[in-house]
C-alpha cells in the first residue's frame, strides 16, 4: 500500500502533468502549414509534399508525394531506387506511414517495388494489420497492382563490388570510407567512377513529417537501410514508435541516423511525449539524443541519430548527436534546409 506522502506526491504530480497536457497549444495561434524532413536534399521531396500542402491537402497526401522523390531517385544511395545493397548484393526497403487519427502501416525488407510509402499506406488503410515483412510484403504489393522494379542500379552494384574486397562491416564508417574512395578513384578518362554528390552520402533514409491547413498532422518514413547490411536486418525507419510516431493532439517526430540505439529508445515516441508534457520540438529531440549518448558511453561519438520534430501549433526543432545533420523546412514564409544542433 502506499503512505500518505506518496500518494500525495503521485497525485501531485498526475496533476502537474494533466495541467501541462491541458495547456498544450493553449495560448498560441496555430502557424499554418508546414513540412519538415530529414536531410537537406530533401528540399526537393517537400516541394512535392508543400504542392499538396499549399492546396489545402491533407497531410498524408503530402507526405506520401514528397518521400516518393527521393524513392525513385537513383542519386540517392539510401532511399529506393539506387540504395546501396545489403551484403549479399540484394536492395531491400524500408517505409512506413502514420495518420491524424493514429493508424499506421510498415513494410521491411521489401524487395523490387519503387514505392515502398505506397504500400506502407495500403497496408494502413486495406488490410487489418500493420506490418507486412519479406516476401508477404512483395505478395501484397504485387496483388495491388504494383509492377516489379529492378532497384539495384550499376552505380550501386559498383560500390557494393568495391566492398566485397574487404567486406567489413562497421556502419558507422562504410558511407564514410565510401565517400572518400569515390573522392580518390578516377577512371581512365579522369571522369569520377561514381557520379554521387557528397551531400547524398551523407545522409540516409528520409523522415517527413507535416501538418495540413486544418491542424491535422502525418508522418512518413522511407530507406533501403544500411550499406551492406546482413541480410534481412531491420532498423528504426518503419517501425512505428523508432523511426516515427504522430500524436494528432500533440506533434510528430521522425528520426534518422544508426537505427539499432533508436529503436532502443523508442526515439519518435519519445519525442512526442516531450512535447506533451510541454517540450519544445528541439528540447523534445534533445532528449532522445541524451538517452542514446548516456546508452552508449565513450562510444557515443560514434554513433549518430538525428531527430526532427513538430508540434501542434506548427513549430518545428531538431538536435542530433553528431554535426552535420540537418531539415530541410517548408512553409508559408520559408523553404530552406537548416542546420541542427548537435550533442557534440
């Protein structure tokens, strides 16, 4: 049973935290439409999201036209068509989406089908579940009418050939090794071998999250995962609660960056329960960042997650653990990228 003094110190404190979720929004003026994604190439992706946006679309519809850039882009090696493949020379993809009202739908591990955010919102609104993985996922897809597509380009075939000469696996530094191999190696017309730019290495997946002329907030998150993964491994970008999670009452958040330390904080999640009980958007994904820095220790600074978040009232923050992540932000006063804080 519990005493007297710790009934009253829960009590006040359910109390502290029912006024805090009851001021949410209360006081300041709803600031329009918005969209915010992970990455500053993705520019690009909220030009299509802000079409529908700037319309009076929903939120959904935007967020799902916007991650269908980066998905048939072959430029970018970690989204889609021209992601970097697994170890075993396979392109398998990630995506996930989330709605004002709390439904979602996920696919892992889905292989030859262009737009995986697409059948991630088919999941949500024509079948009874929320997670299709593999094979059943493909299944799915193919019965919706979707068409195979061969996601492997010669771009990414070369680079995953240049890894098996050593095939070490360290996910932290194969983008980064990578980078510096494609800066060094010239062919024999003195052309780059690979013709990636230096701002798509670095980065992976994208996270976008908006809110719509009504208020109405949605989610959506896409990947090929990490370079040269092991087969059939999974990270945070389609798992509802990790890699994204919309609250209509209180915000959005969506992560990028080592997956495995996000999905052990529940990064987005935890996010947006920040924010209820009355964080800000950047203090909200500050957090999450402190909790992966106290899980790993010494090692933290190698091990970047980036966050964005935003809030009921249309504002808009992020924080990373290392530099050079940033958002790219859309609205009715800007369209930029911005840098975002980081722990270190």
């Amino acid at each position: 049973m519990l005493d007297r003094r710790k009934f009253i110190q829960l009590t006040g404190l359910s109390t502290a935290l029912l006024s805090t979720q009851n001021c949410i929004g209360a006081g300041a003026q709803f600031q329009g439409p918005l969209v915010l994604s992970t990455w500053s190439p993705n520019v690009k992706a909220n030009k299509a999201a802000w079409e529908v946006l700037s319309k009076g679309g929903r939120a959904l519809d935007a967020v799902e036209a916007g991650v269908m850039i980066p998905e048939a882009d072959p430029t970018d090696t970690s989204v889609g068509y021209g992601g970097l493949p697994d170890r075993d020379g396979r392109v398998t993809v990630d995506a996930c989406v989330m709605d004002e009202k709390g439904q979602c739908g996920s696919v892992m591990g889905l292989e030859d089908i262009l737009h995986p955010v697409q059948v991630a919102r088919l999941v949500m609104e024509q079948t009874p579940h929320v997670q299709f993985v593999g094979e059943g996922a493909l299944q799915f897809a193919l019965s919706k009418g979707f068409e195979r597509t061969n996601l492997l380009t010669p771009e990414a075939e070369k680079a995953w050939k240049e890894w098996l000469k050593t095939s070490k696996y360290d996910p932290m530094r194969t983008m980064r090794d990578l980078e510096e191999k494609i800066k060094r190696e010239k062919n024999n017309d003195g052309a780059m071998l690979y013709k990636w730019p230096s701002e798509v290495l670095n980065h992976d997946t994208i996270g976008m999250i908006a809110i719509d002329e009504k208020g109405n907030l949605s989610g959506a998150c896409s990947t090929s995962g990490m370079a040269f993964k092991m087969r059939g491994r999974v990270g945070d970008s389609p798992i509802i609660g990790a890699g994204l999670f919309v609250d209509n009452e209180v915000g959005a958040a969506t992560c990028t960056g080592i997956g495995e330390e996000i999905v052990k904080i529940c990064g987005a999640h935890t996010i947006v329960e920040m924010m209820r009980h009355g964080a800000s958007p950047e203090e909200a994904c500050k957090e999450a960042v402190r909790r992966i820095v106290k899980n790993n220790g010494d090692k933290a600074k190698n091990v970047q997650g980036g966050f964005i978040a935003i809030n009921k009232k249309g504002e808009f923050g992020g924080f990373s653990v290392m530099k050079k992540f940033s958002m790219a932000v859309r609205n009715n006063k800007m369209e930029k990228a911005l840098d975002v804080k980081s722990w270190f």
